[in-house]
C-alpha cells in the first residue's frame, strides 16, 4: 500500500512538472513569436515598402516641380507628394528602431540594420540634393542624375538589404513555429505515457483495496481517479489546442500577412517604376520592363505581355468567379487565394484583386498618352489624386489591400491570445486536479495503513 501511494505521489507530481513545464515553454514560444519573430518581419516588410513609396514621391517631386520637358508646375500634387514622402521616411525611421531593438543579440542582424542605416543616409542625401538642384532651371539636369544615383542605390543596397532582413527574419520565425509545434507534440507523448502510468496505478489501488479489504468501492480513491482523467484530458486539450493556435497564427494567419505584405511593398516598387518611367526618357525601357516583372510577380500570368495583361486578367478572374478551384495565376496573389481561411477573407482577397486591375489599366493609359506625345497629360494622370486618376485608383487598390493584410493580422492576433489565454485557463485546472488526485490517494489509504498499527 505504501509503494502504491508513493508511486501515485511521484507520477502526480511528474505530471505536475510536465503541466508547469508545458505552461512556460508555450508562454516563452508565444513571447518569441509576438514579441521578437513577428515585429521583425512585419518592420522589414514596412521598410521595404516605405523604401519604394519614398523613392516614388521623389520622382513625384521632380515631376510636379514644373519646367521638366514643358511640363507646368502642379502645386497640389507636389504638397501631397511631400506630404507622402515625408511619412515614408518615418515609416523607414520607425521600421529600422523596431528591426534594431528586435536583433540585440543577433549579430548578423545587427550588422544589416547598421549597414542599412548608413546607406540610407547617404540616400536621403542623394535624393535631398536633387530636389535641391531641382530649384534651379539651369540644375535639373544634375537633379536628374543625383536622383538615377539615389534610385540604383536604393535598388542595388538597400532593397536587397531590407529583402534580406525579411528573409532572414521569417526564416527565424519558421524555426520559432516548428520548434514550437515539435514541443507540443513530445509534451502530448509525455502526457499520455505519465498520465497512463497514473490512471494504471490508481486503478490498481482499487483493485488492491478490493480484494484486500473487501472494499468494493473507495469514494476517495474514485474522487482520485476522476481528478485524474480530468488533468489528463484538460492538458492533452491545451497541448492540442497550442498546436492549432500556432498553425492558424503561422500558416493561415501570418503567412497570408508575409505574402500580402511584400505584395504591398511591390506594388508601391510598380507605382515608384511609373514615375521613373516619365521621370527619366533615357531609363524608359528599364523602367517598362520592370514594371513588367513586378506585375507578373504580384499576380503571375504566364507568357502575358502588358499589351495582353489585362485581357488575360481579366479572364482569369471571370473563370475563378465561375469556379473558385479554377485558379489560372501564380504569384503572391495566387498564394493568398490558395489560402483563404478566415470569415470575409475571400470578399475582401477578390476586392483587392479588382482594384489591382484597374491601377494596372491606369499603367496602360500612362504609357499610351506618352506615345501619343501628350505628355502633359501623362504625368498630370499619373500624379494626381482626383477621382479616376492614376494616384487616386492606386489609393483605392491600397485600401482594399490594407483590408486583406488587416483580416489575417486580426487572426494572428486572435490565435496568439487564444494560445495564451490557455495557459492559464484550463492548464491551471490540470494542474490544481492531478494534485487533488494525489491528495485523495493518500486520503484513500490512510485508514487502511491504520489497521496495520
């Protein structure tokens, strides 16, 4: 009998252990998921994005200045391009503070953000020289060409870096997740191997009991066994539950939220390589053909041109209205669609989708007027923010945008308090009830040792 009880106490105890050690493993991963591996991708992604929005409103800046090929000046477009590229570099501020404090510790990390840092100085000095020079009739051609300087630099350091930290930062989160979900699965294996070991032992003190003592039936020693099977049944919930919380915060929430992210960072990338393109007559071709690239990036089309690109759009999403399995495009918009999880998800996925069509249609009109010598117009539909123009289209595309990425980061968030909140919830009641059991036990036993005296 005394073997029996102490057996009982240790595999309580044991689970006990198991129980608290389940509790600050979890806690600690959902501490390095939200407070450490998903601030760095997210501040990588805004950094690249607000990277390519900055450099889009200094061509914006040029452009609406005036004097530049005949073109008149455009004061309200130049306000709000200022307006926009001044919270970009705050943005980028902002980001680089965030990625800093996130590597202390990591020392690859730490040399990216302070390499960036130094040549995004010498970027806003590029670019500061040149809407300087900018000022002066006789010095836009040296505006110009601070500007191509300022805009490789971007293109050939700093995009490449911040693409980089992303990489990096969502590999770390990668390792964060799996080691996570590995965690829990062993944990579940130690559970039902103690937690069996205590149900068998508890059963065998009954059947001791009942066929020593003639007891059929000891109200303790059940009261035990049911505490038991209670604290197993609770932890091995809370350990199933970890596992769903981490794969909805990581593979449907978080996923989604990388990929429409960067999705956003190269729309604005397309958007910057629109006003390159009027910008600088040398780089046109460059520019077209980057644009080109990012489209098919974003939404992939195989073999289409942007002469056919919108046509072919448009029938891919006409075939995927008929039959949402009918999905004829790849690319970061392909990878969303192929994983709608979330309530309004796909309404709000499809809405995107349609606004991204009609800035790409707008790309279209820009590159026709130019062709057709009416560049005036051009630049006019380009930069400004009256209803139907190319701007004010690319607002409405963003929005749709920000609406999608804002549904997977709620459920992000969502599933990062789920997890957290079951740990102290229902892995507290497991572990306040196999204590309980190992108190009843010894309950249990207690008169029976006493006849022994």
């Amino acid at each position: 009998m005394r073997l029996l009880r102490a057996a009982v106490i240790v595999l309580s105890v044991a689970v006990a252990v198991l129980l608290l050690v389940v509790r600050l493993a979890a806690s600690g991963a959902w501490d390095r998921i939200d407070h450490r591996a998903a601030p760095r991708v997210t501040g990588a992604d805004n950094l690249y994005f607000a990277l390519n929005d900055m450099d889009a409103q200094a061509a914006n800046l040029l452009l609406s200045s005036g004097g530049r090929g005949g073109l008149a000046p455009m004061p309200a477009q130049h306000a709000a391009a200022q307006r926009m590229y001044t919270a970009s570099r705050h943005t980028i501020s902002a980001s680089l503070q965030t990625l800093a404090a996130s590597a202390q510790g990591d020392r690859q990390a730490t040399a990216t953000v302070v390499g960036f840092d130094d040549d995004f100085a010498r970027y806003q000095e590029l670019v500061g020289r040149a809407l300087e020079n900018d000022l002066h009739p006789a010095e836009k051609s040296a505006a110009l060409g601070d500007y191509r300087t300022a805009t490789d630099l971007l293109r050939q350091s700093l995009l490449p870096a911040a693409q980089r930290l992303g990489q990096n930062n969502d590999g770390a989160f990668e390792d964060t997740y799996r080691g996570a979900r590995s965690a829990a699965d062993l944990q579940r294996v130690l559970l039902l191997v103690l937690g069996g070991c205590l149900l068998a032992t508890l059963l065998l003190t009954q059947f001791h009991l009942t066929r020593r003592f003639r007891r059929l039936l000891s109200p303790a020693l059940a009261a035990a066994t049911t505490c038991a099977v209670v604290a197993c049944a609770l932890g091995w919930s809370v350990l199933a539950a970890q596992s769903h919380d981490l794969k909805v915060a990581r593979r449907d929430a978080f996923d989604s939220v990388v990929a429409l992210s960067q999705a956003r960072a190269m729309s604005y990338d397309a958007n910057a390589d629109e006003s390159r393109y009027l910008l600088d007559p040398g780089r046109r071709g460059t520019y077209e053909q980057s644009f080109e690239d990012t489209s098919q990036q974003l939404l992939t089309l195989p073999q289409a041109t942007l002469g056919t690109y919108d046509a072919r759009l448009a029938a891919a999403l006409t075939a995927y209205r008929a039959h949402h399995a009918d999905l004829r495009f790849t690319g970061y918009y392909g990878d969303e669609f192929r994983n709608i999880t979330f309530p309004g998800e796909r309404a709000a996925a499809e809405a995107t989708v349609d606004a991204y069509a009609v800035y790409e249609q707008d790309d279209r009109k820009v590159r026709t007027l130019v062709r057709q010598g009416q560049f005036q117009q051009a630049v006019a539909f380009c930069v400004g923010w009256d209803k139907d123009a190319s701007n004010y289209d690319f607002g409405q595309y963003d929005t749709a945008l920000r609406k999608l990425i804002g549904i997977n980061a709620d459920a992000y968030t969502g599933a990062v308090a789920a997890g957290r909140g079951e740990l102290t919830g229902r892995l507290a009641g497991a572990g306040a009830a196999v204590l309980a059991a190992a108190g009843l036990t010894v309950l249990a036993i207690r008169p029976r040792l006493a006849e022994f005296r």
